[in-house]
C-alpha cells in the first residue's frame, strides 16, 4: 500500500504537493585522525561521499550529532571547512548537537555549525593543543638495550624517546603546537562572533565545561536534544534522516592486519582510548 502511494504521489505535480522540511543527520563519532587502524575514525576522505549524500538539493537544513574528543588539529580544520563549503553551495544551514563529548577537534567541528546545542551533561570546550608521549631511556639501559639512530639534519631525531630529552627540541614543539593553538582559537572567534561571554583567558587555555556551563561561556547557543529542538524550528512534521556510514566503515579488513601492522594498531588504539579518558569516559 505505501508503495503504490508513493507511486501516486510521484504523478502529482511537485507544485501541488504538501513537502515537509526535511533534515540530514550527519553523525560524526569517534576520534578524529588522517586514517588507518581498525576502529572508525573522522577525516576529511572518509567523510566525502557523507558529507555530497547530506548536503543535496531539498534538504531544510543539515544536523551535526557530535560525540567526539578531538585528534588532529589538520583534519578538524578540513572536515569543518567542507561543511561550511557545502552549506555555503547549498545554502542549507547547520546545527550542532553536542552528546557525550564534543571536545577539542570535536569541538572545532561543532562551530562549523550555525547553531550549537548541546545536553547539560555534554562536555564541551578544550580549546587547546597537546602532545604527550613517552621516554625509555633508562628502561633500554637496564635491558641493555643499544639505541643506533643516523640522520642527515640536527632535528631529524626531535624528542625521540629513547634519547635524553632536549630542551631545544621541547621549545621548538611548544612553538609548534603555539602555531596550531593559534589557529583553532581563529576559527572559534570567527564561527562565533558575538557569542562569546567570557574572557579569552580563561575560554582558550584548554579547559572543558559541561554543556550548562559552556551555555554561561558562549560556547553553545543551547540546551537540548536534536529531535526536540529540530521540530521546534522546522514543525512536528519534520523529516529527520540518519545519513549513515556504510557498514564495515573505517575497518580495512576482519581481524589484526600483518604483524607489522600490529604494533601500530594497539598504539593507534591507545592513543584513542587516552582521548577519551581525559573527559572521563
């Protein structure tokens, strides 16, 4: 019966229809990285063919469901360009729905939306830059354990762990992660202009806040779940539409990978693990 409906409706011509407004859902979950590894990760070549399939002719308005802890500063600045490429093309607005974490890069990718929204609970914020890593110097001395590294160029071998930690090589990251910081809090100020209630002091220094406090700090435009606030703008008959990942999306194959490859895995996935447990989950 819908389908002969369907078919019936398809004959009506376009003008004589009643056409709801009808949402994209583009869920953008898990941290964000250039690729590689078994779990799912966001960057800007995944997200191509999600982000043509949100972004189309007809759509009312595009919704950003984020649950992300953030990862590289690159791919945050081109998923977030893209997004706002597309909505400009398109002239289709965005909103920001922020779940469990929408820190860091994730928040980054939360201001290319026109609107952010978020639960009381959300973590938002951590406009900042890290880096951490490890050292073994002393571990490779007590296995006895002989380092042999040869390069051409004094910095080819900055802050290896194996080696005693130089200062210069610590000054030039904090410069570099400087570059990067710099940039994230120019696209904060730019996506929100005006809407920022506290002092740079205190809004930049990488510190997160809940959902409710980040509402007092301008970092969000409100408090509330997608569905409630999408039928508030567009009408109880709103068409909400999940755009969804294919299926396997992110794993290149079923099981570990070579040997060689997994080394890299459990550090991919450690590093992963550590994104989200700096906000407790």
């Amino acid at each position: 019966m819908k389908a002969m409906i369907k078919t019936i409706l398809r004959l009506v011509p376009a003008k004589w229809r009643t056409r709801n407004n009808i949402i994209h859902v583009l869920r953008l979950q898990g941290a964000i990285s250039a690729g590689g590894g078994l779990r799912p990760a966001l960057n800007a070549k995944d997200l191509e063919p999600l982000l043509k399939r949100t972004f189309k002719k007809g759509v009312s308005g595009v919704a950003l469901a984020i649950n992300c802890p953030g990862g590289s500063p690159v791919q945050s600045s081109l998923i977030a360009a893209r997004i706002r490429s597309l909505s400009a093309e398109h002239k289709i607005p965005v909103y920001a729905f922020c779940e469990d974490v929408a820190a860091s890069g994730g928040y980054w990718l939360a201001c290319a939306a026109d609107e952010i929204y978020a639960d009381e609970s959300s973590i938002v914020g951590s406009i900042g830059v890290i880096a951490a890593g490890f050292g073994f110097v002393d571990a490779i001395k007590k296995l006895g354990v002989e380092r042999r590294v040869y390069t051409a160029g004094t910095s080819k071998s900055i802050l290896d762990p194996f080696k005693p930690e130089k200062q210069e090589d610590v000054t030039r990251l904090l410069e570099l992660q400087e570059d990067v910081h710099e940039g994230f809090k120019a696209y904060v100020r730019a996506r929100r202009t005006g809407k920022l209630k506290a002092d740079e002091a205190e809004l930049f220094t990488g510190a997160f806040w809940t959902g409710k406090r980040g509402l007092d700090l301008g970092l969000v435009d409100g408090l509330g779940h997608m569905h409630e606030i999408l039928r508030r703008k567009f009408g109880e008959k709103v068409e909400i539409i999940d755009i969804s990942a294919p299926k396997g999306w992110g794993l290149r194959r079923l099981g570990f990978g070579s040997a060689t490859e997994l080394p890299e895995e459990m550090l991919n996935a450690l590093e992963t693990r550590a994104l989200w447990s700096r906000f407790g989950l």
